[in-house]
C-alpha cells in the first residue's frame, strides 16, 4: 500500500511531524513517504501565478497523491481552525488537473499543547477535502499536552499508544476493504 | 473613523479587491486602507521562522490592525473554507504581542463565481476571527456569478447597489455606537 | 440490501419526502423503508424521560438502524444548519446501548426552497452523525428552487434525474464494496 | 435592563440550568427571567402545525424573546453539535412574523461532562443564531468536568468564579453599550 504522509506544521521539530514518523514506523512504510517540510512549503496561492503556470512544487505533490492509495495527514489546529499551512496546499492541489485529491481514503491526526487536542481544528479540516470528494475516516486520532505527551518514539501513556496502533490499523483495513 | 480594507485573494484583478474599492470609494477612505497584494504576500507560518524573529512584513500588518478601528475583509471561498491566504494571514497575526486581532468590529463580504455566492467560506472565516474575540457583524455581503455581475464601478443590478451600500452603512452605524 | 430512508422534515408533503419516494423507486425498494413521519415525532430529548425509561419510539427506531446496512437521509436546512427534528432523533437514538447509529454508510440529501440548496444544512449535519463514527458520503446530493423542481415523480430537468440516479447507484456500490 | 435565560438541556437537574440560576443570582435579575423547562417543551418543528396555527407556546416565547434587551443561553453539547432542543426552539421562533429573534445581543455558555467542555457544540449554536442576524458575543464561557465542578451555588475552583462573573459584567456593559 503507498502511503502519503503530510504534516500541516512547518516546524521541523513539529509534533504533528513526529506522530507521521511514528505512524511511519508502526506501519512500516519509509520515511520518504512523509511529505518533507521544504516541500511543503510553496507560495501563498494566487490566481496570477496559477496564470502564469502551475508551480513545480504544486505539480510534484499532485503527483504524489495521484501515485497515493491513501493520505495520513497530522495537523496543528490554529486559531480554533484549520492550519492555513494545509488550506493553502489543498487550494493550490485543487487547482490542477486532472485533480488527484478527491475519492482518496485520509486519516486524519493532530498533537496539540492544548487539552482540547486539536479536534477542533480536524473538524474544519474535514470540509474542503470532503467538499473535494474524499474519504475521511470518521474516527480522528489526536492527542493534548503535546510538550509531555511522549517519551523518545512512543507515547508516555501506554493506552494511548495502543489506541494509536488500533487507529492505525483500522485505517488500514478500511483502505484494504475499500479501495 | 480608521477602516482597514483586507483581500483573502492575492490575484491583481481579483473581484473581492474590486470590492474593496467600491467600500472605500463608498465610505470615502483612501485607497491607503487597502492593504494591498503585496503586504499580504506573507510567508507560510512556521514555528522555525518566528522563532527567528517575526516576520517585518507581519509586525507591519499588526501594526496597521491595531491602528485600525473596524475591519472589511473582502475573501473568496476556496473548497468550501476559507481562502487559505485569509488563514494564513490570521495565524501569523495571531501570534503578534500583543496581539491586535482582537474586540475588532469586522464585516465580512464576498465575490464568487458560483451563485452560492462564497457564503459557505465566510462561515468558516467568522470562527478564527471570532475565537480571537472579535466582533464579527452578522450580516455579511455576498456577491455571485462575479464575472458578469459588475459594469465599471457598480453592480449591474441597482438592487444590489443598494443592499451593499446599506449594509456598509449599518456597518459604520455599530462601529460608532459600540466602539 | 437492507436501506433505511429518514426525512428531517415532519411535513407530510415535503419535499425531502418526496426525495426519499423517489429514492426508493429507483432502487426498488419498499416503501415500508421509510421510517414515516410519526414514527419521527419524538419527544424533545430529556434526561429525564431517558432516565425514566428509553421510549419505546426511540428503541424502535434504534432497531431499524440496527437492522439496516446503510441509510438515506433527506433533510431540509433550517436556519444555516441541521433540521432540529433530525438532531433530536440523532441525540435520542445516541443514548440507546448498544448505539446503533455507529460504522454506518449515510448519503445525504436536501431539497430546499432556496437556490443554495440545503447544503449549508447539510455540512452540519455530517458532523454529528461523523463524530458517532458514521462513513457519510462525500459527495451529497441537493435540490433548490424545491416548489418548481419536481414534475410527477420526477424532477423538470433530465440532467438533474440523470445525477439523482448516478448518485444512489454510487452510494449502493460504495455500500456494497465497503460493508 | 430585560434579560431572558434559556436553557438548552430539559432536564430539571441540569447543570446548565444551574449556570442560568448562578447568572440570575450574579446579575440580581429575578429566576422568572429563566423560561423554566416546560415551557422550553415545545412539539418537533413541523410545517403542518405551523399551516394550522402557530402552537401557542411557540408565541409566548417568541414574545418573551421580542420584550428582552439581551438573552443568556446555557446549553450542552450534544453529539458534537447543538442541542435539538435548542435547535428545535430557534426553529420554531424563526418562523414568527414579526420574528423576534434577529439583532439581540446573546452570550452563550456551556456546562459538561468532558473536559472538552462542550465548546464544539456553542460553535454550532453561533451559526443559526448569527444567521438570523444576532450579535453572539465573541468570548463564551464553558465549565468542564461538570459533576465535580460545582459546590452549593459556586464553582469549587476560584478562578472559575471569577472568570464567570467577569465574562456576566463584560457582557452585561457591552449589552448597555450597543443596544
């Protein structure tokens, strides 16, 4: 199964990026499936530049979620909503053609500082990639106090490593089952 | 009275600029209070660059919001959300100290293609901007099928003409009173 | 295939009804599918009445969900949301052990007066019956302009009959694939 | 000032109906000011009872709703949404000519189980309320953890007191300011 991974946080030490790692691991699959940080990081959209000819970097993701059976995303929740480092890749993705991002089975995940855990945000993350034509998986995995939350490559909590293996796997199935 | 005047779209020529110049024209501002293209060309947020010091470019839009008495932010809808330039722009501002995207009074309106007029997006635009407590007008303008919908500096149908002048006017009408 | 059919609406000549009759048509089911109009008219939901015993409505209505493979619903928007009707049976039929309404295929419908067609409404209807952990169908279908719409049992426009079609037969096979 | 409490939760022990109390007894308004649970009690919303007449309940509501400066709304998240009872009550005041509920200034809060504090569900509530053209008051205020948050006619922790009474007076001054 190929597997993209995106993070909707720049940062590199983000711990939305380290849960993709995690997920990574407990999958299997190779780091080179996480969508890196350098490649995220395209220009804000703009109608003129889309005139002027599709970015490269815009090119090169659609790519990789053409070639994707399924996305596992982990995003930040800013400002009570969806990270506008995700919105602004789905607005440029969703501009090329033919456009990849839609009937595609995604995950979705969230690690925030907060207790609220970021589910705030994964709701708002839910519209446009269903307004797309895409799959979420109904259960979202996320997880609060993210600056002791872990432990090296684990969660400190073993029921939330457990429930983060389960999540996972279900995902899994799901996408086994139906695509 | 100091209005800002903010676009969610970059694109030059794009329609909700237009509408923009037809509030200042309307309310006699300056064509000074748009902030143009240009200014809200930010970086994508990373945690990274603010840790390496806020952007000029940011602290330069805080600083116009915090001089500002009431904002009109003008935004199309992107995949049923917000435009995610709009978003963008808030997480970085966001995260100015202190902070000066808060007790705002703010209109929100909108040009779109479809005929449903970007209202969908502008639900979505309402909770960033009032979860950092702003005080969001409930009436919001909408404007659909933009590309036939104007001739020079107007609306084609007078009806429309109307309903936009009067909703800024009972936009400046509370700003007075509950400012 | 076992299909439920649910309308939001409690008007016996709605036109969400309307939906579902035609719904069943097409895919030769049995009008006793529907779950009709009083079978909906529940109580407000209480905890007191809750505590003094589930009514025998809401565990009727929780075994249908139980019995069915995936379901239809048709909902009007009320008030840039979800019908009030629909989310008290939603908050009734999620306090009935073992919840039913839980891992099922839901498509969803509307048909509206206005010509934004109910998808407003039905953006906040996926989040409940989602967040039970329900797999809603991306793609929804609508209907506007509700009163000139339908001619028989039939919608005026071939092009609107040909996606009311389309969308059903997707939803089977995705119900087929998936289940 | 005229203010009117509702509750979204029917039942009569109802933490958010404590909340109201709590409000009542802070503001020095009088408990008939809160529409108690029966009268909260209305039949589901449906277009034939409304064609026969509108249910009188409905009309001694809307008129308490017309005589009011501002309302405060207590109400529970259900299902990660708004309560139906409260839905179901906005649904049916909407359709009053002349319809009261529409430029009121409201503050809403929320008591509940999780430590989520059933802010997800007073985002819902926002969007019909603000919809119909009301000033929803940017700041909410939401008790977490409700079964052991409480002690007599107080929060147990201090800093809730305060931050309650605090959000109660910047309500109450901005009420006088803008009405």
């Amino acid at each position: 199964m190929n597997m993209l991974f995106i993070s909707g946080s720049l940062r590199k030490e983000s711990f939305n990026y380290k849960l993709l790692q995690m997920a990574v691991n407990h999958l299997g699959c190779g780091k080179e499936n996480i969508v890196n940080s350098s490649e995220m990081n395209l220009p804000m959209y703009s109608g003129d530049i889309e005139s002027a000819g599709m970015p490269e970097a815009v090119q090169t993701l659609a790519n990789k979620i053409k070639a994707a059976d399924a996305l596992i995303i982990a995003s930040p929740e800013y400002n009570y909503g969806i990270s506008g480092v995700l919105k602004n890749f789905i607005d440029w993705v969703s501009r090329v053609r033919p456009m990849p991002l839609s009937a595609k089975p995604i995950l979705l995940m969230a690690a925030s500082a907060s207790n609220i855990a970021g589910i705030r945000g994964l709701w708002h993350t839910r519209v446009p990639l269903e307004g797309l034509g895409n799959f979420i998986y109904p259960k979202m995995f996320s997880v609060g106090d993210c600056f002791n939350a872990f432990e090296g490559d684990k969660f400190k909590q073993e029921t939330l490593n457990d429930q983060f293996k389960a999540t996972l796997e279900e995902f899994v199935a799901y996408v086994k089952k139906c695509s």
